[in-house]
C-alpha cells in the first residue's frame, strides 16, 4: 500500500542536477526570484517536480488559476483608429492627407482599457510554451486549459516586444500579478529561451547544471538580503567587483590584468564584519595522488585574491575579512575553517536534499 508513496519520496531524494542531490529547487527558484514571501502557499507536488519545466509549469498555473479567480488586471493601450466622432486626440496628418473630414471621418490617438495587456499576453504565450515543454500530460492539458481561458477572455497571442515588457512594470498596486508576471518572463528570458526572436519554438532544455548553478548564487545572496537585520547594521552586496591594489603600474596592465567579481559580501561596520561568500555548484573535494578528498585548490586561491588583494586599501573592513566557500553536499556535511595571514576561510556545504526548512537553518547558520 506505501508503494506509490515510497516512489514518490524516492524519486525526489534521487533528484540530481549533475552530482548534486537536489530536492528543493522550488525554494531557490523563490529565493532567486525574490518571492520568498510567498513561502508555505504552494502545496507539496510543487516541491516534489521532477524538473525544472515541471516546477515553473505548476507554479505559473497556480498563479494565473489565482488571478483568474481574482479578476485579470486590465490596462491602457495606446490606439489608432478612423472613428465618425472624436475620441482621445486628432492625428492631424492622417486626417488632412486623407481627406477623411469630407467623408465624416477623422483619425484618433487614444488609450484604450482592455484587459489585452502586455503582461497578460506574455502570461498567455508562456502557458502555451511551457505546455509544450513538460512531460506531464495533465499538467500539459491544464495549461493549455488556462491559456484558452485567457484567450476567451480577450487575450490575444500576439507577443509582446522587448520594449513593451521593458516599459511595463509592476507597480505597488498590482503586486497580485508579480508571481504570474515573473513566471511568465522565466519561461522565456530564463529558464526556456527561444531559438529566435520571432518564434515561440523552444531550445532543448540541456543546461539544467548552468542554471541550477546560477539560481544557487542568486538564491544564497536574496536569501542573505532578506533574513539579516539591517537595523543591526547588516549590509548585502551581491556582485560586486573588486580592484587591484596596484603599485608602478606599467602602460597597458589595467587592459590585460583580470577582474574580480565576488559573489556575495555581507558587510556589518557596526560589528566590524565582512564575510566574502562565494558559492560554488559542484562537490567541495576533488582527488589527488596521494589523497581521496582534498580540498580543491584553484577555489582556494581565489578567495585568498579576494581577501589579501583589498588589503592597504581604505576600506577597514577588508584587513579582517573572513571568507566562506560554499558548495552544495555531496555526501556528508563538510565544515572547516582556517586562519591564513589574519583572515579565516571557511569551507562548508548545504544540503539542498534536505527539508527546505533545514536548509534555510543551515544557512543562517553560516552567517554566525
């Protein structure tokens, strides 16, 4: 009777991107996409998707399933029309070049309030994409059932452009449609991304490890912004780029010397702390000759760059700046650190098989 269970609970435990055990993608995807607020509102064959497609395929229909009950958001679009009265304003050239007048007729700019909108279009076209990206057949069905709502609604297929989705953005008020909207844009800017511009076909989705690795990063430094207390003094600083501390430069160093670019900085000049995290998609040991397990020294150097190279300079919190590489597990839980020349190096993993609450436990752990 537990069989079907047990596969369920074994598959998601299995779930590998390359060597990484990985069972809560759906809590970086949040994390990443900075709607870690909506925590604990999804049920939990969200949490158990078998992949990508899969996960952002349920979440956007949960979202737009919640919208439709809600009402769509409507908009103004910007019209042109030959109407018989005047509505919005004349567009004189039209007009005169025409000769509409002597036919009764005049030519229009106006907004018009449709629920045709921008972002309800790109929701629309991003069911129909993701439908044809995952396995699930019923979950397949589902969206392709969303989509036709939306459609007899008034939503039209045309897609939107690149402008038009750069100049429409969510606002304070419309906060019900940030989870559909963000959604929507992963499927094609992230997650799926067209082979053109003008076409709806997807690329076969074969980098799963590239993005997991991305959302990882991006997850750990929103995770970070969100949790620590900047009433404490507690600072987040997500990519940022580091310089040399350069003496008797000569002429063209500064074009072939290259750049540094931490992940995440956690400052705190109240408690006199800076940690310099970078995290790293991949299993924290390698192997030599003489060892099994070792610690993967091209890592190491670079967080020494990182710490000894912003030394001198006028930053105070840089002379004793710790560092934190931070790997996914692989295996037992890794936690070590090091003092080198006054800074201490720490290396740690998280385990991303593990229930979602432990690993958010985990990594306020790591701030300590």
């Amino acid at each position: 009777m537990d069989s079907a269970p047990s596969t369920i609970k074994e598959s998601v435990e299995s779930r590998r991107v390359g060597r990484i055990p990985v069972r809560n993608l759906w809590l970086l995807f949040l994390y990443a996409s900075d709607l870690a607020k909506l925590l604990g509102r999804f049920d939990a064959d969200i949490e158990d998707s078998p992949d990508l497609p899969t996960l952002i395929a349920r979440l956007l229909a949960y979202a737009v399933e919640h919208r439709l009950r809600r009402n769509l958001s409507r908009g103004y679009r910007p019209q042109k029309a030959i109407l018989n009265r005047v509505r919005g304003r004349i567009d004189i050239l039209p007009t005169y070049s025409q000769e509409l007048l002597r036919r009764g007729q005049v030519a229009c700019r106006f907004e018009e309030h449709t629920i045709d909108t921008t972002r309800n279009r790109l929701v629309r076209l991003a069911l129909d994409a993701i439908a044809n990206r995952v396995d699930d057949r019923a979950l397949a069905h589902r969206c392709r059932t969303l989509s036709g709502d939306l459609g007899r609604l008034g939503v039209s297929g045309l897609r939107p452009s690149r402008a038009e989705l750069n100049a429409d953005q969510v606002g304070r008020n419309d906060a019900e449609d940030r989870l559909m909207v963000t959604l929507a844009r992963f499927v094609f800017d992230l997650v799926l991304p067209t082979e053109d511009a003008g076409g709806n076909a997807l690329t076969q989705f074969a980098k799963d490890e590239v993005f997991v690795r991305r959302l990882f990063e991006k997850a750990v430094g929103n995770f970070y912004d969100s949790e620590l207390d900047r009433s404490t003094g507690w600072k987040v600083l997500q990519g940022k780029c580091l310089e040399w501390s350069m003496e008797e430069p000569s002429e063209g160093i500064k074009a072939v010397m290259p750049g540094m670019k931490t992940d995440i900085i956690l400052d705190n000049k109240k408690a006199g702390r800076r940690i310099v995290i970078d995290t790293k998609f991949t299993g924290i040991y390698t192997s030599s000759i003489y060892r099994s397990e070792v610690l993967k020294s091209g890592y190491i150097y670079q967080m020494y760059a990182y710490l000894r190279s912003q030394e001198g300079l006028e930053d105070k919190l840089a002379e004793t700046a710790d560092g934190l590489l931070l790997h996914p597990s692989v295996g037992p839980p890794v936690d070590e650190s090091v003092r080198i020349q006054g800074h201490r190096i720490r290396f740690a993993t998280v385990d991303l098989a593990a229930p979602s609450q432990d690993v958010l436990t985990r990594l306020r752990s790591l701030a300590d």
